[in-house]
C-alpha cells in the first residue's frame, strides 16, 4: 500500500498574473501556473517528487506532514 499525505498548499497570484503555491509544511515546494488548477497540478507533481526523494536518500519526513485520513477537506475562495 503507498503511503498518502495531507499537505496544506498556500496560492498566490504574482506580479505576472501567474500562480505561485508554495508550502510551509515541505520545505522546497514552489510551482508557478497560468491558472490556479495549474498551479496545483505541478505543486501535486513537485510534493510527490520531493517525498519520494526524501525516501530514496532516508532522509525523514517533513515534522509537519501528516497522513491522509478518507476524505478531502478542501479550503475554497468565493467571491460574493
């Protein structure tokens, strides 16, 4: 069975009307997209790299990350 984490993702949009999502819980997380979806398609692609490096050299884990439960909870922006 692979492992899951949930891991908080922070977006911002930049000067250049792009996306940045960063992450305070895996150090070295940051990707850039056109769109928000973007941004979090790369961000989703950069945490699995990231975590599969820290498995590969033995490295452990990030102190922050916790494992995933069933179930998303996911934070939205609604403009009213």
């Amino acid at each position: 069975m692979v492992d899951q984490y949930s891991i908080r993702i922070h977006i911002e949009e930049v000067e250049n009307g792009q996306y940045l999502a960063t992450s305070d819980e895996i150090p070295g997380l940051i990707a850039q997209g056109r769109t928000i979806e973007e941004a979090m398609e790369i961000a989703h692609d950069v945490a699995r790299r990231l975590l599969e490096s820290y498995k590969e050299h033995g490295d452990p884990l990030p102190d922050g990350l916790r494992r995933a439960k069933p179930g998303i909870d996911l934070d939205i922006a609604v403009t009213a």
